[in-house]
C-alpha cells in the first residue's frame, strides 16, 4: 500500500519548523550583567526571582501527519474555549504559584496574577 501511495506522488508530510535565528552575545550579555546579579541577590534573601510562562491548551484536534492529495477537514468543536495556564517558578525555592483559567482572554489577568505571586513572596526588600 505504502508503495502504491509513494508512486502515485503522496507523502507522508509532517509540519516542519524554522528555527529563530539567536543572537548569541546578546543572550550572554543579559545572563552575565543582568540574569545572574539578580539570582545573586536571590539566594541572599534580597529579592525574589520568578520564570514566568503561558500555556493555552484550546479544545480543537491538532494533526501531526495525514498522507493526502489535497486538504482534508474533520469535524472539531466551535469557539474558542481553551484553558489558559499562567504559570511560574522561584528560581531559588522551586515554589510554583500556578494559576489556571477557563477562559479566551488571560492578558487581562496577568496584573492580578503577579499581584498573587508578590502577596505570596515572604521575601523584604531593602
């Protein structure tokens, strides 16, 4: 079948990527004058470091690979219901005050979010 499939011109294609091009001395200059400082006043009790990222899990099927001739469409649910997950990590305690939402628009909850990681920050700043 494979064969048959092949010889009439179908492949089996899958998305491909193109990768960002990095400035390296850029990143190195952030990590050594700005990241690392930071972290040091971190584990001196001076300041509280947080990685922060957003995930938006949507409720829609995603293909990875489909042999085929021309676009195929399947039947998916309608509108734009996802679970947004803002979610964060002390650089220094591991703590992960994580929040999950059932809703489209999580920009607009950002301030209240980082106003619930600072409530929870035990950490004075001098």
């Amino acid at each position: 079948m494979i064969q048959l499939v092949k010889h009439i011109g179908l492949k089996c294609r899958k998305v491909g990527m193109i990768p960002a091009k990095a400035d390296v001395e850029v990143q190195e200059a952030f990590k050594t004058t700005q990241l690392e400082p930071r972290l040091e006043q971190a584990k001196a009790g001076q300041r509280a470091v947080f990685f922060v990222d957003a995930a938006h899990f949507v409720l829609a099927p995603f293909l990875g690979m489909l042999w085929c001739f021309a676009r195929v469409f399947i039947r998916a649910p309608a509108g734009r219901q996802r679970f947004n997950v803002l979610g964060a990590l002390n650089a220094i305690t591991h703590e992960q005050p994580n929040q999950i939402r059932e809703q489209a628009r999580s920009y607009r909850r950002v301030p209240e979010w980082l106003a619930f990681i600072a409530a929870r920050d035990t950490v004075e700043y001098s």
